[in-house]
C-alpha cells in the first residue's frame, strides 16, 4: 500500500514539473515520494529472499529507465533507481563481516561516486536509507534524523524549503505500514519507466 501512494505522489511530482511548473502545490505533494521509495528498499532488503536478486533487478530497472528520463527531464543526471540501488549496497556493507575501516572506505566512495556523478537526490536519498534502516524501530529518532537530513539537503543542494514536507512521509507510513496490499512484480518494477514513457510522448504532442 506504501508503494501505492510512492507511486501517486511521484506521479502528480513529474507531472507538476513537466506540465504546471507554475503550481508548486504539486510539486510539494511529490517531496513525500522520496522518503517512502527508501522505506521500500529498506523493507525490501529487510524482507527479499534474495537481496543480491533485488539488488540486480533494481539496476537492470535503473538502465531501462534511464533513456527516458533523459529525455523526460532534459538532464545528465542519473535516475533516483540508482541512487537506490547503491544505498542498497550500502545496507549490505554494514550487515558484512567486512573489516570496520574498510566498510567506511567503501561508503565513503559510494556516497562521492553519487555526489560527483550526479545521482538523483545523491547524498539525501542514501541518507534517507540509513536512517530507516538505523532508525526502523523508533520513530521518534526517525523523525529528528529525517528533519536533520532535510535541513542538510536545504542548505547542501539549495532544495526549497517545502522540503520539509517530506517528513510528513512517516506519519503516513506509521498509519499505512500494517495495511499488506503487494502490486503485481510486473506494476512495481513497470511504473516507473512506463510513467515517465507516458510522460515523454504525452509532453511531445502537447510542446511540438
């Protein structure tokens, strides 16, 4: 159910972005995307049988998408997909049996390889993960480290300041998180290339 309204608020996100520029209510409604997308990843590496599975199929999803996020977004960024996919990895590298200082290392050069690359949300989305993860049993230290971070985004990435909204994203989990409701594999892994497919070709008939 949480991916549900992940896929809502994305949605009404891109399409106030591509198409109303002009009504920020829109774009204020998708801040609440990102914190529910790291939620999912962190349930899912949580809950996978196989998270080396998930994590593949994870980047195989990053590479189809990109193209038309290229092209929906006119950017030379790397889409959110993959930005996700190394937070993953960062999951598994504190569950390793890896050396401590190496562990560090290794995040350390994640986390600069999506800064320096241009990884959608970089730095907020792979700390949004942790904290989940970190935080998953305790809501009131979530919440705190969620505010911190988006103060941290504000400042380091010049994010408006309705980014603030984003921490709204707990209380919807906290109410939504016991609802069981699974998407179709074929709707969870399809929506978001679809989405922005859609998108493109509908933004082609409307602009040229």
């Amino acid at each position: 159910m949480i991916k549900i309204f992940a896929f809502f608020f994305m949605l009404v996100d891109h399409i106030g972005y591509i198409f109303f520029p002009d009504w920020t209510f829109l774009r204020v409604i998708g801040r609440l995307a990102l914190p529910l997308f790291t939620y999912g990843i962190v349930q899912g590496y949580i809950r996978t049988r196989s998270v080396k599975m998930y994590l593949f199929r994870i980047f195989l999803l990053a590479i189809i998408s990109q193209i038309p996020y290229i092209y929906v977004f006119i950017t030379g960024y790397y889409n959110v997909l993959f930005t996700l996919g190394f937070g993953l990895i960062i999951l598994l590298l504190i569950d390793s049996k890896i050396k401590l200082f190496v562990k560090v290392i290794i995040c350390i050069i994640i986390v600069f390889i999506c800064d320096v690359l241009y990884f959608e949300y970089g730095i907020y989305c792979i700390l949004l993960i942790l904290s989940y993860y970190i935080f998953r049993d305790n809501y009131t230290r979530l919440i705190l480290a969620q505010l911190i971070i988006t103060v941290f985004a504000i400042v380091a990435y010049n994010y408006p300041i309705y980014q603030f909204v984003a921490v709204l994203s707990i209380p919807i989990i906290m109410v939504l998180q016991s609802v069981d409701y699974k998407l179709p594999k074929v709707v969870s892994y399809g929506f978001y290339p679809i989405h922005l497919l859609l998108i493109y070709l509908v933004s082609v008939l409307v602009y040229f």
